[in-house]
C-alpha cells in the first residue's frame, strides 16, 4: 500500500494567534477562520504554509 506524503497541520495565525489544523497539500488558499488572513496558498503539491507551524499531526 502506498503511503501518502501530505499531512495535516497545526498552525498559528500571524496576525490573531488563532490556531487552526489544515491541509498539508491543499488545493485553494486556506484561511483563518477568525480574522480572514491567508494561512496557505496551494503551491502545485506542498502548500505554502504562511503561518507559523505548531505541530505535525499523522
């Protein structure tokens, strides 16, 4: 069985300090939930993450 290489991620909000678990690979731009700031922009695979990573989650 294959393993897959996408993740999902704990981060923190720059702006508000919300913490929120998205998608390592997500296909659309990701955003807080609280204030509307952009925390991922799809990437072709990886997303960039523009938040500060928390955690790791398998």
């Amino acid at each position: 069985m294959a393993q897959t290489r996408s993740r999902f991620v704990k981060v923190r909000c720059e702006k508000c300090k919300n913490e929120q678990i998205i998608f390592s690979n997500a296909s659309t731009k990701v955003f807080c939930l609280v204030c509307k700031e952009v925390l991922a922009e799809p990437a072709g695979g990886k997303a960039n993450v523009k938040a500060s990573v928390l955690e790791i989650l398998s």
